[in-house]
C-alpha cells in the first residue's frame, strides 16, 4: 500500500508529555516552544495540568481543521 498514512488522519495528532517547571503557565509555554522545536507549526494545548513539579499536557496539531476539505471522502 503506497498510500500516505498522513492523507487518512481524520483531525489532528496529539501529543502528551510531561514538563519540569515552575507553574502551569510557564509549563504551557514550554510545550508551545516544543511544538515549534519539533517544527510542527501552530498547535493548540488541548490539556494541561500542574502538580507542584511540572505540567502533564497534550498538545495537538491539526492534520485537517473543522470545515476544511477531508481527504478521507475524496
């Protein structure tokens, strides 16, 4: 199958990890330059959540937005 497993993504591809820092904004911060380090483009943090020593998040990188044309009908 030659086909690009990309062209079936549905919405969008999430990423979670967790991050030392200081608060949870700082920490939001973080996984924003994180997505711009892995050269991802415009995400959204879709989850985060402080616990005293850094921030769980999930970061998300739309494939296909609400209201674009899906691939997946053609």
């Amino acid at each position: 199958m030659s086909e690009s497993a990309l062209n079936r993504v549905i919405d969008g591809i999430d990423i979670e990890t967790y991050l030392s820092c200081q608060n949870e904004e700082e920490g939001k911060f973080l996984a924003r330059k994180l997505g711009e380090e892995l050269n991802l483009g415009e995400i959204d943090v879709v989850f985060s959540e402080f616990d005293g020593f850094g921030v769980r998040v999930r970061l998300r990188k739309y494939v296909v937005k609400p209201g674009e044309k899906y691939n997946w009908l053609a």
